[in-house]
C-alpha cells in the first residue's frame, strides 16, 4: 500500500514550501496531500493535518474562502482531541490559520494545545518548542494582548540558543517588535541590536 508513503512525501514536500516562503508551491503540495489523505478513514488525524497545513498555506497566499473551508475540515477533527505530540504539527498548522483567517481566540485555544503537547513531552524539541510559544505570543498580539506576548517571545529566544545565526536573529527581532507593541521600546533596543549582529 502506497498511500501512506505518497502522503508523507506530499505533506514534507509541503512544509519545505511552506518554510521556504513558497506558499503557492506549498499549497499544491498540500492539495495533493489532502487528495492522498482522503483515503484514510473518516476522522484520521492525517486528513486533518493535510487540512490544516493546506489552511496555512492559503491564508498566506490571501485566499481567505479556501482557507476557511480548510480550517473547518481540520477543526471537525482536532478540536475534540486533547494534547498529543502526534497531532501537535497538524495543531500549530491550524491555530496559526486560525488566527490568520481573523479568529484568534480559537487560533490561540489551539496553538496553546499544540504548545502544551510539546511541553509534556519527555524530550520536548527546543525548536518546536519556540516555534509554538511564537505562535502563542502571534494570537496574544492578535487579540490585542501585547504584554502577554513579551515573556512567551523571550523564553522562545532562550530556546534558540544554539541554533543557527538567522534563527537567532528572527527570534530576536520577533522579541523587540513585542516590546515595543507592549510600550517598551527602550527594553527592544538591545534585541534590535543583537539581531543585527547575528546577520552580519
């Protein structure tokens, strides 16, 4: 049987796109992905996270309809669903939609489950990890909750220590715009700083 591997392929072809900043690319590859999915069983977890990956990446191409539709196939799924490393990929997809599609209270209830899976984890990912508190800290600023975004950003950054330069200075810079969204530009400068240092 094909069908998990050709969907594994689509789906990771997907997520390079979608990182790359290729969010039309991205979407193709999701689209394909959602068609290899539909062979799954009804409510199998990988329908929803091709769904919600394919949310993403057409908020990002600014196709507001198709992402909504997306957003609630994905939903039906995941949102009875408790924290679990295994779908937290398929939730961090849908809460950044969410958000993206102008409903940042569900977007955030889903980012903080994706974020608690990984926190529950017993060798949790650092990356990961950032990535979702980042993702936390864009529903915060979405729902006008700058102050709340500034320690999720921060600790985001702690845990990119020792990863790669740009990583660092994207971090960075993330944490400044927080602190001056919150009404601390003076505590930004020296992020604005390091993160310009980090891409000399």
């Amino acid at each position: 049987d094909l069908l998990p591997e050709a969907f594994a392929l689509v789906r990771e072809a997907g997520r390079r796109a979608l990182k790359a900043g290729q969010p039309d690319k991205a979407g193709t590859a999701f689209r394909a992905a959602v068609e290899e999915a539909a062979g799954f069983p009804k409510g199998d977890a990988r329908r929803a996270a091709a769904q919600a990956h394919l949310a993403l990446a057409l908020v990002r191409q600014d196709k507001r309809a198709g992402a909504e539709k997306a957003v609630a196939a994905a939903a039906a799924v995941y949102d009875p669903l408790p924290p679990d490393r295994a779908t937290a990929a398929g939730q961090y997809a849908l809460g950044l939609a969410r958000v993206g599609v102008g409903r940042p209270a569900a977007g955030e209830a889903t980012l903080r489950k994706a974020l608690a899976a990984e926190e529950q984890a017993k060798d949790p990912n650092p990356a990961v990890l950032a990535a979702s508190l980042d993702g936390v800290a864009a529903a915060c600023e979405a729902r006008g909750r700058y102050a709340e975004a500034v320690p999720l950003r921060a600790r985001a950054l702690e845990l990119l220590a020792s990863a790669p330069p740009p990583e660092q200075a994207d971090a960075a810079a993330r944490l400044a715009r927080s602190l001056v969204r919150a009404g601390r530009p003076a505590d930004a400068e020296p992020h604005l700083v390091r993160a310009a240092e980090l891409t000399r």
